[in-house]
C-alpha cells in the first residue's frame, strides 16, 4: 500500500471508487454553475452581454439545471460512499454502477451542449422531447428524463440490494424509503399538459418534495453518517436524531408544498394549509443543529478531518437560516402575494440551496479526500490548512453577501413594483431601475466573483490537502467508552 | 445513560416517523385529488379555453377581498370565434410555444419562473399594450419582432427567438385564457388595461381598484 498522503484508489473500497467519480463530475459541475451564474449576474448589469448569442435565459437555465445535476452527482457519489461501510459488504452489482456512472455523465453533457448550441426549438412537442422542457429546474428534454429514471433505478437498485444483502442500519433504512419516494417524484413532472395551472401543481410535487422533504432527509442521512465519522458519535444517538428528524421533516415538508399554491388557480385552502405547515418547516432544521453543535461539543470539538466537520456544521447552520429562515420569512401569504417571484425568492434559493446541499457534499468531498489519501491526518497542525480555511469563508461569505444583495432588491421589489405600482410591467421596470435595485445586482455580482474565488481555492485545496502529510488519522475514543 | 426514556427511544421515533409520514401523504393524496378537480380546465377557478372568446378582466371583488377575473362579452380573439377543441388546440400550440422557447427563464408565469423580465399572469391585461384595439396585433408583433422594440430604459430587450406567426397568435392565446385563472388576487393591486367600449365614459366602476 502506498504511503499516506499519496492518492490511491487502493486506499477505497468498491463504492468509494465509483462514489469519487460521481465527486468529481459534481465538482466540475458546480464550476459550471458557478460560471453561468456570473454570467446572467452580468446580465443584469450589461444587459447587451452575450446578447442573442448566451442570452439570459439560456445563462440561466444552465446555471440552475448544472446545480441541481451537480447535487444529484454529490447525493449518489455520498451514497455509494456509506454503502459498503454502513451494509458491511461489497456493493451488489458494482459494474452496473459503473456503466451507470458513464451513461449519466455523457447524457447531461448531450443536455448542456443542446442547451448551449440549439437553445430552443418550434413550439411543438419535438422541442420538448429533443432539446428543453422549458420547465424551470427540470427542462431536461424528455428522452434524458427516461434516461434519468433508469439511471436513478440502477442506483436505487444498487443501494437497496446492497443493504438487503448485508445489513440494514437504521440510516440504511431511511435513505432505501428515501430513495423510493425521491425517485417517484420525479415521474410526476414527466407529462405535457395546456393547463398550466395542472402543470404548475405536479411540477411543484418534483420541485419542493425534493428539495424541501426526499432531499432534507438524504442530507439528514449523510450527516448521521458525517458526525459518527469525524466525531466518533455512538449510531444509537445519530440514528435516533436522524428518526427525530424525518418524523418533523416530512410532517411539516408534505404538506407545507401547499406554501406553493396560493397564486397557481388552486383552492384558497391551501393558504391555511401551506401557511401553517410551512411555518413548521424550520423546526427539523433547529433540531439539525441542535444535533450536530451539541455532538460537536460532547465529543470537545476533537475530530478526525476538521475541514468535513466546519462544513458539516456551515451544513448546519446553513440549512436552518438560508431553508428555514429564509423560507419562513416569506412563507405567508400575506407576504408572500409581495414578494412571490421577486429577487425576495433569488435570495432563498441560493442561501436554501447551498446552506443546506452544497454544504454537505462538500463535507463528502472532505471525507473522501481523506480517505483516498491513506486514511490521512485532517486535523489540527495540517500543513496548507489556510487553504480549507479561506476557501470556507470566501464561499461563505460570498454567499451570504450575495443573498443580502437580493434580498434588499427583493424588499425594493415588493415594495416598490408590487405594493405601490401594482404589479404592471411598468411597475416592473421602475423597480427594477431604482437604485436599491441596481445596487444590489452590483453587490450580487462582487460577492458572486467573492464566492468564485472561494471554488478556485476550494479546488486547489482538494488537489492538494494532505499529500505531504504522512501522519495516520486522529483515532476516536472508543464508540460507549463517553 | 442504562435506561431510556420512551419518549427519547430510538423505537419510538422511528414509529412516529413512519405513521407522520404515511398520514401527511395520505392527506396530501386526498388534498391532490380534490384539487385537481378544482382546477380542471373547465371549472370555476381555470375556465374552458374557449374562454378566449370572451372579454376577460380583472376586478376587485367585495367579498373575497382581492381582485377576480371577470368574463365579460363575447370579444373573440383575431376576431374570430372558436369552439372548445379548437380554443383548446390553440391555447396547447400557445403553451407548447411558451416551453420551446424557455420563457420560463427570463419571465414568471403565475409567480413561478425566472426574474430578469416582467410577469406574464396577467400579461394580456397589462397596461402597456395600449389600448384593446390595437392590443393583439401589438402582442403578435412585438413576440415576432422583439429585438428592436421599444422595452425599457434598463436596455434589457428580449431576443428574437423565431417566433412564427401562428405561434406567436397561440402564445396570444394562451396568455389571454392564462389571465382568466383564479389566482386568488395575485397579483395583487394591479390597474387592467381600459376595456370598455368607445361610447362609455371613463372610470367606469368595473376598473375600480382595490387595497
């Protein structure tokens, strides 16, 4: 076996050798986000950029069609990373996973150069099955959403076959019925209808029971499996947090997608409905960092891989202001008729997206690096760690600078176009000219090229951090000696 | 740390997990199925496509405090009148046009969507167009030929993105029947454009505005 420090697969087991190549399209992915994301920021500012050649909304639908594949690719990479650990044997049909792997990444290259050269098609069906579904978050054409699911069944199949052979942890248990239910949503946004508002209310089945319940309760899973690894906490605590967390994440997160049909033509019931459990989204994520600052402190901070825990606890804390937060601040309807489908929503998507996703795949990312390098020391006295450190707090803070941006031009929206102007194109367009406004596109952009500066450095780090270490790992106590 | 409380049981959160789970999502099926039936085209809350026959406004109601569509007189689209398979089939090609051409992201449509270009809910009430007269061809142009049209003092124009003829008439038509939905005042505190006929005075009681 190779020295530690040094990168070698052989360091890996099967799942950890497939799940490294899920992190590495992920990360490339998230670079692309991030350039796109710049892009259309530019926009806003020059609107003559690119203009007729990577227009809008072309910039923008990559952007935010590159972050929710970039995710996926972290979840199935993070998954196959627990897999043989927490079922205690090999992965069940690892070469499918593998042909799986390259299937995948070909077709989302297909999607995004379509995306880029061909842009758009005539209005007819051909459009939506060869080049986009012009369906914000899912215009995947059709043929790669059939592509999607038999991908994703693979991997479930993968996953779930795995633990019934071997064991099943409680945290094994919640992800295979997590799977299920992520996996059957999407089949919900898979349909043509004129009706928009039909559309609308099934789209936001794939939308928000992602993204505001399977998702919550995956990245619940791989913190579990995050804290016992880097702090040594006992699975009996982490497995019954985790239990803790999907009985208050799912029962406020079902129903709380009702928050999504106040203003789609659907019945008034929904705002009792959507307003009163989407109020109760943010309490699963109070418990979150509860969970992990109290585990944290019980074990005094001391931690195998300082780099996967800080982002374990930014996971934390993310989460609960940029989902919970943010999403409550305007989850009302008597704010949200204000604010809904202003910059007011931009600011909550990305603190939401990346405080509570990008967080923890990028832990992951830690964990594997670790790994992968022999098992290697990740904590205090590592050579280089200003590296982690400022790649940390540079996306971070670009981060948050970027979501305060908007979320000013979002005040200044609601305000100004909606409350005052009612809401006309001409109310439209004074808002989006007032100097609030444009002042906070300007800061959007600086802190947006802040938080890029933080991917470079974040890149450099996972090329490099740990290869002149040659300590082992710092060892836990042993699990029920505390 | 020998016993455990039943409250703090491993056990038990894992029942409660699973009971909370599968009672919200029955009561999300239930809550599915009846609105859906709500929202049929052809209800009360999404009217028929052959709504576009119609005149479609936009006025505060008393009783629900915000405002409501209101489907007025016949004033059928390109003037010509259509029954519901063929108001339907053009408002599907307008639908159809709309995803192609990935409006989505660049406008909202009903809230939802991208914020770099204006709200198309009630789009084809919008002030902007003038006057109803000239309103439909002026849509069909502008869809048609919009790069060198008049947009905004922020130079932000929408490209020209091929926009047939026939599509950019379906794209009419969708907004039109989009405009008549129930969206429970959203958005709220907006002025139609003037609908009324040449002979009536102005300010007529069907513009009045709430809030």
């Amino acid at each position: 076996m190779a020295m530690p420090g040094t990168l070698d697969s052989a360091n890996l087991n099967g799942g950890q050798k497939l799940a490294v190549k899920y992190f590495t399209v992920a990360l490339a992915l998230f670079g692309a986000q991030i350039v796109f994301g710049l892009l259309a920021g530019i926009q806003y500012l020059k609107p003559d950029f690119l203009y007729g050649v990577l227009d809008f909304s072309v910039n923008r639908m990559v952007h935010i069609n590159a972050l929710v594949v970039w995710l996926l690719f972290g979840f199935i990479g993070s998954s196959y990373w627990l897999l043989e650990d927490e079922a205690g044997i090999p992965v069940v049909g690892l070469r499918l996973g593998n042909l799986v792997f390259w299937v995948f990444t070909l077709a989302v290259a297909v999607v995004v150069v379509v995306y880029l050269l061909v842009q758009i098609g005539p209005g007819d069906h051909s459009t939506l099955w060869l080049i986009n579904e012009g369906r914000e978050y899912i215009e995947a054409p059709r043929w790669a959403d059939i592509g999607i699911v038999a991908c994703v069944l693979a991997f479930f199949f993968n996953v779930a076959a795995t633990f019934a052979k071997g064991r099943y942890t409680g945290i094994g248990g919640v992800l295979v019925l997590d799977l299920i239910a992520l996996f059957g949503i999407y089949l919900a946004g898979m349909f043509y209808t004129p009706n928009i508002s039909v559309d609308q209310y099934w789209w936001w089945w794939v939308i928000h029971l992602w993204v505001e319940a399977t998702w919550e309760v995956l990245v619940g899973c791989l913190m579990a499996y995050g804290l016992m690894k880097t702090l040594g906490v006992r699975r009996k605590i982490v497995e019954t947090w985790l239990y803790i967390e999907v009985a208050l994440m799912f029962g406020s997160g079902i129903l709380g997608l009702g928050h999504h049909y106040f203003w789609i033509g659907t019945p008034e019931y929904w705002f009792t409905i959507g307003g009163f459990f989407s109020a109760l989204e943010p309490i699963p994520l109070v418990a979150m960092v509860v969970h992990s600052v109290f585990d944290s402190g019980t074990h005094n901070m001391k931690n195998n891989n300082h780099p996967a825990l800080a982002w374990i606890i930014a996971h934390a804390f993310g989460n609960f202001f940029g989902a919970g937060v943010w999403g409550f601040m305007h989850t009302l309807p008597q704010i949200n008729l204000y604010t809904h489908g202003t910059q007011w929503s931009a600011s909550h998507g990305h603190f939401a997206f990346f405080g509570a996703y990008a967080t923890l795949v990028i832990a992951f990312f830690y964990l594997a690096l670790q790994k992968w390098r022999g098992n290697v020391w990740m904590s205090g006295g590592l050579a280089g760690a200003w590296r982690w450190k400022w790649a940390l707090g540079l996306l971070n803070l670009g981060m948050v600078g970027m979501v305060m941006a908007m979320l000013v031009a979002g005040y200044e929206q609601s305000q100004i176009e909606r409350a005052i102007e009612g809401s006309s194109w001409v109310g439209y367009f004074v808002a989006q000219a007032h100097p609030w406004f444009v002042q906070g596109m300007w800061w959007r952009q600086v802190f947006g090229w802040m938080f890029a500066a933080g991917f470079v450095l974040l890149v450099w780090d996972l090329l490099t951090l740990g290869r002149s270490e040659r300590r082992p790992a710092q060892v836990h106590a042993e699990p029920g000696v505390r | 740390m020998s016993h455990t409380e039943w409250w703090a049981s491993e056990s038990f959160w894992r029942k409660t997990a699973i009971w909370v789970t599968a009672g919200s999502f029955v009561a999300l099926i239930f809550l599915t199925l009846d609105s859906m039936s709500a929202i049929t085209a052809g209800s009360t809350r999404v009217p028929a496509y052959s709504v576009i026959n119609h005149r479609i406004d936009y006025v505060f109601d008393e009783k629900r405090n915000f405002q409501v569509p209101v489907i007025g007189v016949e004033e059928p689209l390109f003037g010509k009148t259509l029954t519901e398979a063929e108001a339907e089939a053009l408002v599907s090609r307008g639908k159809l046009t709309t995803q192609a051409k990935n409006c989505m992201n660049c406008h909202t449509l009903l809230g939802n969507g991208a914020y770099y270009a204006p709200d198309l809910t009630k789009a084809w009430l919008d002030p902007s167009w003038g006057s109803k007269e000239v309103r439909e061809q002026m849509m069909v142009d502008f869809l048609m030929n919009p790069q060198d049209r008049l947009h905004n003092g922020l130079g932000r124009r929408m490209p020209n993105l091929g926009i047939t003829e026939d599509e950019a008439r379906a794209t009419v038509a969708f907004l039109k029947w989009m405009a008549s939905i129930d969206t429970n005042g959203f958005p709220a505190n907006f002025t139609p454009i003037d609908q009324s006929d040449p002979p009536a005075e102005s300010g007529s009681p069907t513009q009045q505005q709430g809030g």
